[in-house]
C-alpha cells in the first residue's frame, strides 16, 4: 500500500478545475507495480475468489490475467463507473459490488480519489 500511496502522490491528487483526478486507474495498475505484488503468497490467496473459473492464485496464471486485454477493458470500466459516480451519477450495482464485494463504504468511494482512499482507510485500520 506505501508503494500505491507514493505512486498516487506522484500523479497529482486532482485534475486541477476539473474536478476529476489527474489520473486514472490503468495509470495505477500498471504491470510496474503489480508484478511485486505476485510474489506475495498471501495477496495471491486473498485474490482467488474474484480470478476466473480454472485459474490458479499461481504468480504466472494471474499475471496473464493481469496481461490480458479482458482486465484492461474491466479496469477501464470501473474507472469509467467511478467517475459517473463522482460526477452525481450513482449506480446501484456499483455501490452493492463495493459493499458486497469488496467491504467498501459505497458512500466514501466517491470517483477514484473515493474509492483509492477507501483502500488505503481500510489498509490503515487493518495494520492497527
């Protein structure tokens, strides 16, 4: 998580007048910062339930996934959703997957800057 504090830190916090962040989350999620993240047994046990049917929580089979043209397209749609949000547009399956899904208070994952705090909060309150 420091590693995603710093990266974020060094993307800018906002878009300056426009409101929305000068980043977004393929500029996070890049090959760069999740590779490391592989060699980590307890981040690939914690990822098995959200990986598809017939893939291992194995460093090789979740990097291909991670490679893959369908999580781009995934990643750039849950950006695109949390950006709606942000802009006063939100979506229920969006907040019931945050909630249901990840533990996430729909309510304070609010665009990306929302939702990355969100992480980084429940990080935080897990290290303590």
């Amino acid at each position: 998580m420091n590693r995603l504090q710093s990266i974020i830190a060094g993307l800018g916090q906002n878009g300056g007048s426009t409101g929305q962040p000068a980043y977004r989350l393929g500029d996070i999620l890049t090959m760069e910062v999740l590779e490391p993240m592989l060699e980590d047994e307890s981040m690939l046990a914690s990822v098995v339930s959200y990986l598809p049917t017939g893939i291992a929580a194995e460093a090789g089979a979740v990097g291909r996934v991670l490679r893959s043209a369908d999580f781009r397209a995934a990643v750039d749609s849950f950006d695109h959703a949390l950006s709606l949000s942000a802009s006063g547009h939100p979506d229920n399956g969006l907040a019931m997957f945050l909630r249901h899904g990840l533990g996430l208070d729909a309510a304070q994952c609010n665009g990306i800057d929302g939702y990355i705090n969100s992480l980084l909060n429940r990080q935080d309150h897990s290290n303590h």
